[in-house]
C-alpha cells in the first residue's frame, strides 16, 4: 500500500530529530503525544524505506595505514576496507556496500561499467544506499549458467546495477563455458556476443570477483568443475580465478590448463586497459587469490574485509621472508 506524503513527512521529521539531533525515543514520544514503541516502529520504517542510511566504517586510521601499503607494494590505486562481519553473508554485504557508495562517488553519465559474476559483485546491488539516477551502460563481461542461479550470473547482476544506478544493461547471449575451444572461438565471432563483448572492453570501469578454489566456490556451484578437479588444481598450485577465466598462482602467474580456452568472457589482458577494475573478495578464504591477483598487475580498486587485508599483507611477508 503506499504511503501518504504526510506519513511520510513525520517519518522523515522523526528520523532527522532522532538520528541527527539525538533527540531520544522517549522524548519523541512526547512531542508526538505517542508511545515508545510506535517511535520505534517509525524508525525502522524509515531505513526500511532507505529515508535513514546507516553506515558502519572502520577506522579511518587503520584503512589509510592498509592503503599506503597496499600501494607502495602493490601499485593498487584504492582499498575499500570493511569491519569484519560474524560470517560471509554479512561480510558480502558489508563489502558490496563499501563498493556501492565507491560507485555512487565515481560514476556519471555517458560511463560504461563491465560486470563480472559471483555473489562478491552481487552484493553491490543489495547495499542500502538510493542513489542518483545517472545514464550508465552495464555490459556484461562474461557469459552465464543456468546452474548458478540469478545471485551469480552476471547478466541478472548487470540488470540489478541498472536499475539501482540507473541507465541500462547489455546482455551477454552466451554461456561461461562452452565444450571445446572452437565454440568458443565461434560464439566470439558471433556479432550479437562480440557487441556486447567490445562495449566491455571499452569500460571506464570493471566489476569482477575474485575465486578461490575452496568447495563453496562459484565454479563448483555452477557446474562447471567437480570437488575433485578443485583439488587436483589446488595441488599444482592454483589458487583461484580473476573473473571466471584466467586461473593464477600466488606469484601472479597464470596457472594455465583448466578452463580459459573454453571461457566466454574477458580476459585479464582484456581487462588491464580499462582504468578502475574493482576486485571484490570478502571471504576469509580468499587471502591468496588477492595476493596474486593483485601481482597480476590488472587490479586498481581492491575491496574486501580489514582481515584479508591484514592477511594479503602478512602472506605477503612470509613469502618474500622465504625467497
């Protein structure tokens, strides 16, 4: 049912009163001539509404200190640094909405942003935050599978940007992984998937996820590898994926022999002339993708969790500590 201006006008008025005068339930309840509990009812219905935005930030000290030194090492551009969450919903989320206020600063009309896969990218469109329309194009990056449901395939992740940021989306009509390399060669040469392909190629900035190669991964879920092929790659040295097609050790090298020659999307040579790409990996589990992703030289914006930085940083130091 909607909701009449003047509801809507109290609601606001309570909430400012509230959040920016702190002015107290019971002393609201008052002025209101209500109860307690409806102040609170209101309250809730204002963030429920996204009239209140509530932010949670680490502290600012401590993310500028990761910052530098993810710079000097890494040449990284940005660290978006979350407070560490209970478990990896909330830390998804928590990381997703660092990036939608990031994106909310950066973008404007007439950009392109190429979108990625994964529930790490997903979470941006599940951040609280309303913000100005703009005329942005979303060009998926990278094709999808019917196995990995709407939360990970980057065509319905592209849409929820649209319509969360405003402007469009272009879908990508092609799977992730196909059987052979021919295929792949063949769909790549097919004018519907090489427009949208090109127009991400050509993206002032790019959403990708980071995957490891633990058993709750993307590529698990979508079908696209066994537990046991996970574990044969972990045990030559792989440690995830940058996007879904280049697979890579901690150096940075590509670990090479599993699935790029059949992967429909953007490659990390692709992606590497588009000025912001923003990797975002929030799980506990994947300090050793960042860091090679990181070595790979493709990254300008990491976001993640102020653990996985600490982490990158340490097992980056125990690794030069042994060479």
């Amino acid at each position: 049912m909607p909701i009449a201006a003047p509801e809507i006008d109290e609601m606001t008025e309570i909430a400012a009163l509230y959040y920016l005068q702190e002015i107290t339930q019971e002393e609201l309840a008052l002025r209101y001539a209500t109860s307690r509990s409806r102040i609170s009812r209101v309250l809730r219905r204002a963030r429920e509404l996204g009239i209140v935005e509530i932010q949670v930030r680490a502290n600012p000290n401590l993310a500028w200190q990761f910052e530098d030194e993810f710079r000097r090492r890494f040449g990284l551009s940005k660290l978006l640094a979350a407070v560490d969450q209970p478990d990896d919903d909330a830390q998804r989320l928590a990381v997703g909405s660092l990036v939608a206020n990031y994106l909310d600063q950066i973008l404007s009309d007439g950009m392109t942003v190429a979108v990625g896969m994964g529930r790490n990218v997903s979470s941006i469109t599940e951040a609280t935050l309303t913000p100005r329309p703009r005329t942005v194009v979303f060009a998926t990056a990278i094709g999808g599978s019917i196995h990995g449901g709407e939360i990970i395939n980057p065509d319905h992740i592209a849409r929820r940007l649209a319509a969360k940021f405003g402007g469009r989306s272009e879908t990508l009509y092609a799977p992730a992984v196909v059987a052979t390399r021919e295929l792949k060669d063949a769909l790549l040469a097919n004018e519907t998937v090489k427009k949208t392909l090109d127009l991400a190629r050509r993206a002032h900035v790019a959403l990708i996820g980071l995957g490891d190669l633990s058993e709750d991964s993307n590529l698990i879920r979508m079908g696209l590898f066994t537990p046991q092929e996970v574990t044969l790659a972990r045990v030559s040295g792989t440690v995830g994926d940058v996007m879904g097609h280049d697979f890579i050790r901690i150096d940075g090298q590509s670990a090479g022999g599993l699935l790029e020659e059949r992967v429909v999307g953007l490659t990390m040579q692709e992606l590497r002339p588009i000025p912001n790409v923003i990797a975002i990996a929030s799980e506990a589990t994947k300090s050793a993708v960042i860091l090679g992703a990181l070595k790979t030289g493709t990254i300008n914006t990491l976001a993640t969790s102020l653990a996985n930085a600490a982490a990158v940083l340490a097992l980056d130091d125990s690794i030069r500590a042994n060479t």
